[in-house]
C-alpha cells in the first residue's frame, strides 16, 4: 500500500484522488439567480442530504483550484441567499455536463443546455424542468473552508419545498428508484448510473461549446435527437467545415448515396447512432451534409 501526507501532495493530485476514492456521489444541479435575476445553473457533487427535520442539504462549491476563483453559483447564492437543487437522471445528463462548461457571468445555462426554465412557487429561481425531482430551498448558512485554490464553501440548505414527478412514483407515493434513474459522479471522466453501472462522459470543452441554443431549429427541434443527444452536439466549439462535410459525404457515398436527399428525421436516426458511440464529429458532418 503506497500512503501519502496530503501536505506533499499538489492540489490537483490530491483533489484526484479525493474523487475517484470517495465515489459515486450524488449530483446537486443547482439553480440561482444573481441579485439582478439572471439565472444561472451548474452541477456539483460535493453534496448530500444531512437532516430530515429540518430538512438540510448541503452542497459545496470549490474555489478552482487553477486560478483560486469562485464560481457564479457561490457568488449568487451569497446574494440572494436562495437556490434550487434539481436532481440529475440519466436522461439529462448529458445536458447537465454541457452546463458545467465556464461560461461567462450572465449567460444563461439553461438556454445553453437546452433545459426549461420552470418557476419555483417559494424561491426566486427556476427550476429544471426536465430534472424528476426539485428542492426548492432557502440557504441558512455558508460556511467558508478556505481561501486556497480547491477550497470548499459548504452552502447549507433548508428544503421549503419539494416537486416529484410522478412517473418515479408508486400508488403509495413513493419513490420507485429503478424509474428514477438517478446518475452520479467519480473521478475523472467516470459517472455512475445507478441501475446499470460505469459510464463515460468527457469533460466539457476548455473552449466554451457552442450550446443547444446555438443549433439549428430543425436539429434543436428534432422528433428524434434526445436532450442527451442535444447536449452532446452542443459540447462543441466550432462546427466542420464545408469542406470536411463533402469529405466525409464521398467517404460514406457507397453506403448511403442519397445522403443529401435524405429526409430530416432520416439524418437524425443515423447521426443519433453516431451519437451514441461518442462520435460527434461525425454526427455533425452527417446531420450538415
């Protein structure tokens, strides 16, 4: 067994090690608004339920630990002294990784990645619509751990109110966990999804992606492309070239030669296939030929 003292170890070392050992852990998708009402939503998985009565839930946004920064979550929060944790299910997960990508203050993640902005009935912000249970919550305390880059800031939160689906619920109302499909985090790339095991999902671009807002209206407005599918289109900076398009339209001629003529839904099938094997770049040239 190799034993280290956290002191002789870089940051960035020791916070890998923290998170691919102490793992999965559940994913607080957050939702506040800064003091003029901006929205703002980002994932973090420094986070936990720890009382029922009152009921307190206490997520963590770290200081980065590259530039010893603060993120707009914690900015807000400290604001406004409210925020919505909405639960993350593998149908949004995709889009829930794009959100986390740093865009700047101001820009609206929700728009981003392509989720709906639902009002909250007690708290300024929205919640996600598309997340299967909301927690609509008033923030008692901050408590900050640090001034170092990889600090924690522990945000504590008293639920006011609760919002459940009830597709995730039996006749007694309770939560059925198998129809919750609730996902998690690890270390690395690594997400657990909690009926089916290990999945990867790479980190956002360093270079903010374009967004599902950014794409086409019949891409974005597609019968066949999911959330998921979305997400991962807009995890993109820049789209391929026209001549990376014609490229790619001979390299595919002999399997599919009406491949300009095809109808929409046909390109969604075919890019959703590429989709799910990761291959984005593909699915672009495919869905842009």
């Amino acid at each position: 067994m190799i034993s280290f003292d956290p002191k002789d170890l870089s940051t960035g070392r020791l916070h890998g090690y923290l998170l691919s050992a102490v793992a999965p852990r559940p994913i607080a998708f957050a939702s506040t608004v800064d003091a003029n009402g901006h929205p703002n939503l980002s994932p973090f998985s420094f986070f936990n339920v720890f009382s029922a009565n009152p009921p307190i839930m206490i997520f963590s946004p770290a200081r980065r630990v590259r530039d010893n920064s603060v993120k707009h979550t914690l900015e807000n929060v400290e604001a406004t002294r409210e925020v919505v944790i909405n639960v993350v299910n593998y149908e949004i997960v995709q889009q829930m990784s794009l959100s986390s990508t740093e865009y700047p203050k101001g820009i609206n993640e929700f728009e981003k990645a392509g989720l709906t902005m639902l009002k909250s009935d007690k708290v300024k912000p929205f919640r996600v619509a598309e997340s299967p249970v909301q927690f609509e919550c008033k923030v008692n305390d901050i408590i900050k751990l640090g001034q170092e880059g990889g600090a924690g800031n522990l945000i504590i939160c008293e639920v006011v109110k609760l919002h459940i689906t009830e597709e995730v619920l039996d006749e007694n109302s309770v939560i059925i966990q198998e129809k919750l499909d609730l996902v998690a985090r690890a270390g690395g790339d690594y997400y657990n999804r909690a009926k089916k095991g290990f999945f990867e999902i790479p980190k956002p671009l360093q270079k903010l992606g374009i967004g599902v807002d950014a794409l086409p209206e019949e891409i974005r407005n597609s019968m066949i492309l999911t959330g998921n599918d979305l997400g991962m289109l807009g995890n993109t900076s820049k789209l391929p070239s026209q001549q990376e398009i014609d490229a790619f339209v001979i390299e595919v001629g002999e399997r599919y030669p009406n491949i300009k003529e095809m109808a929409h839904r046909e390109k969604h099938k075919l890019a959703q296939n590429y989709l799910s094997y990761g291959d984005v770049e593909r699915a672009w040239k495919l869905l842009l030929s």
